[in-house]
C-alpha cells in the first residue's frame, strides 16, 4: 500500500499514513508494544549478522529500539523534509543536550540565543562548560550582531523560533545561512510549531529538535524528544544517543503516535482558540503587550507569516501597570486554567513568568515597554470552548482589581 504515494500527501494526510509502512506493522493499524531487551538469534551466523548493521529496522539488542520505536522516528523523519533519520530521546531537554554534545567538542565555542529555553541555558552554562565548551549567547533578533559574534573555533548555533516565554520569532533562514557559511552547524528547538509548522532543515538548519511531550504528545501523559537531521548529522546523533545509552519506552512511543495522528487537527483548533484569546486580551486597557506571533501587528508577526504554516496555542501577555500581587490574584483566580509547567496538552494551562533573570545580552525591557510592565503570563490553549475560556480570563481580571 504504503510507497512513494507518501510525499506527495498534504500533511494532514500524512500525519495519518505516516510510520505504518514498515514490515513489523503492515497488517495492523498501529505497531504493537513491542516491550523487549532481548532479542533472540536464530543461530551464530544471524548473530554476526546483526551485528554489522546499525540502522532501525534491524534487530540487535533492546538498546537500539524495536519495531515500535522505530514507527515512531520513521514517521517523524517523513514528516520533516531534508531528515533522513529521527533519533528519540527520553525527553526534550535529553534531545537538545545528546545534540549539543553529538555536534560540540572541548575547545569548541557554542552560540546560544538568548531567548532559548532556561533549561537549555543551564545546558550551556552547566555540564557544556564543564567539559570544556565555551558558551556566548546571542540577541537572534540582531542578526549582524550574530554574525559578529563568531570566532575561529564556533562550532554550533542553537536556536529556537519562537523564543520561550518572550515569544521573538527570528530570521531562521539568515541566521542559519551565516552559520552554514562560518562553518557552524545549526540546532534549532522547533518545540512551538513542530515541523507541521516551521520546516527547519528545509530552512537550512541542520538539527530540528521537537520535545514531543509538548504537541505530538499532547494529552499531558508523556515525556520524549527528538532530533531530525540529513544523513551527516543523523548519524552522529544516533552514535552520541547510543553511547549515552539513551533509549526510549516502547509504550511511550506507542502513546507519541497516537498523539501524532490527531496534532493537525489539535493544532488548528488551538491556533484559532489563541487568536481569539489574543485579539481580546489585545483589546484590554490592563493589558501592555500580547506576544503572540499569530496576531497581526504582534512582535514577529510578519516573519512568522513568512516562514510558517502554521501556529499553536502557546502565547504570552504582559500585564500594564500591575504589580506581582496583582498577577498572582489573576492566575489564582482562574478556573479553567491549570497552574502548571509544560504545555500542548488538551487542557489549558497558565504560568507567571518574570523575563530579566533569563536574559544575558538582549535588551529588557525592550524599547518603550517600561519597566513596570514586565509581569507576563503565559497562555497554553487546549481544546476547550473559546467563549469559556474568555469567559474565565474575564472573571479572573475582575478578581485581579478587586484585590
Ligand atoms: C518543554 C520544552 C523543552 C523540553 O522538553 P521536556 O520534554 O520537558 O524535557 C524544550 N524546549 C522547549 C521550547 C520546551 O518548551
């Protein structure tokens, strides 16, 4: 059935066929659990001869993942153009430091965006450092400045578009071209849009790295990362994977595709969930600044536009003129939202968040936002009604003054 007709499917239609081709799981509709370590050889000759191949779809030790795994990256790598292999890590955080360490050695420098996930900082500033990698971090808005900031022995750039909490989309092509022309490989989070949103390697990174607990997930039961990459680069992820003795559960991968198969239609209606919120909480007078790259008018708009398909439902808010306090009476105030870290879940989500601690070199406040007006929220949509959920905002702004 399933052949070359794959790439010529929209991506909604492939979110469906994908990573079912495989031998494994040809007269199911989902590959089984396959819970295993041990596999067992026939006799000494097929032992030897599993031995020589290193690929998925080859049986040797538990280590190297089974056919369920292996439906998992097949399916992920159809859906990235330019990937020509998927490795899968034990969550996001773990695909963003494999990646850094399978691309860097002690000596090498490592420019990081400023804007990057703090986990990701901490990568940089803690076990990178310690084993000998310099760390520079970037404005990714800035991007002469970027270029300026390469020296003899920058080896990698990670990026992430849009940036955590603050919400910046960057010039992903330019920047990525600078890379490629000093010599740098390119690794960006692509967590936000997954690659049904932002095509990364064809927008001439490298390394696309997705937490997949986040979207693909998407039902808050779930941790697990990946990182696509052509076939250089694939194959030093997969060798640092496998000397980390990274691996990941048959079950998991089991409950990422089933995620997988519904993302399209989750995203869609948790873009258009956000862009309602976004526009009405644009429209407040307590409200300083709605950082969401979806909105028109809204910082990094028109270079989301440009290099985007689509969008979610993660976005941020800036409160005007109001104090932690007052923050604190809104986002406990709020029913149908949970108070909780992570995000692309059914569920809605809010979290305080506070900018200056997490930035080194971008400028913040930005330009006319004043200082007082740094109390942010962020918002993750899920699939509830948008009426409701404006309907709580609504109650909990009313309970932020009453205060
Ligand atoms: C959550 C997140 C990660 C890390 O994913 P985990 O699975 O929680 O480790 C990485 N990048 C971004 C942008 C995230 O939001």
């Amino acid at each position: 059935m399933a052949g070359n007709r794959d790439k010529d499917l929209r991506a909604g239609t492939r979110l469906v066929t994908t990573g079912r081709s495989g031998s494994f799981s040809a007269h199911v509709v989902n590959p089984p659990v396959w819970r295993a370590s041990t596999h067992l050889y026939a006799d000494c000759a097929s032992l030897r001869e599993g031995q020589k191949s290193n690929d998925d779809g080859h049986f040797f030790y538990g280590r190297r993942g089974a056919p369920t795994q292996w439906a998992l990256s097949d399916a992920l790598t159809e859906l990235e153009p330019g990937a020509a292999g998927t490795v899968l890590y034990p969550s996001g955080l773990a695909a963003i430091v494999a990646a850094l360490m399978a691309v860097l050695k002690p000596g090498d420098v490592l420019l990081v965006a400023d804007n990057a996930y703090e986990p990701t900082r901490n990568t940089a500033m803690g076990i990178l450092k310690r084993y000998g990698v310099q760390h520079r971090f970037f404005d990714p808005l800035d991007v002469d400045g970027f270029a300026a900031a390469f020296c003899e022995n920058t080896k990698a750039v990670m990026l992430e578009n849009p940036g955590s909490l603050s919400m910046e989309v960057c010039d992903v092509p330019a920047l990525a071209r600078i890379a490629r022309e000093k010599g740098a490989v390119s690794l960006v989070d692509n967590t936000w849009a997954t690659s049904l949103g932002f095509t990364a390697l064809a927008h001439g990174c490298d390394i696309a790295i997705t937490a997949l607990t986040k979207h693909v997930g998407g039902h808050s039961d779930l941790m697990l990362g990946a990182a696509s990459a052509g076939e250089r680069w694939y194959r030093k992820l997969r060798m640092t994977a496998q000397q980390l003795g990274h691996v990941v559960s048959p079950d998991d991968a089991a409950l990422a595709l089933r995620g997988l198969r519904t993302m399209g239609v989750r995203l869609e209606r948790e873009t258009a969930t956000a862009l309602a919120l976004a526009l009405w909480l644009d429209a407040r007078d307590d409200v300083a600044h709605v950082l969401c790259p979806m909105l028109p008018g809204a910082p990094g708009h028109e270079l989301w536009k440009r290099d985007f398909t689509g969008g979610c439902g993660l976005f941020s808010f800036v409160l005007k003129d109001r104090d932690d306090a007052a923050r604190c009476r809104l986002v406990d105030a709020l029913d149908l939202f949970g108070l909780g870290y992570s995000w692309g879940g059914f569920e809605s989500l809010a979290i305080p968040f506070d900018i200056p601690p997490i930035r080194s070199t971008m400028p913040w406040p930005k330009d006319g936002w004043g200082v007082g007006e740094c109390c942010g929220i962020r918002l993750s949509i899920g699939l509830e009604d948008a009426s409701d959920l404006i309907a709580d905002l609504d109650q909990a702004f009313a309970a932020m003054d009453k205060g």
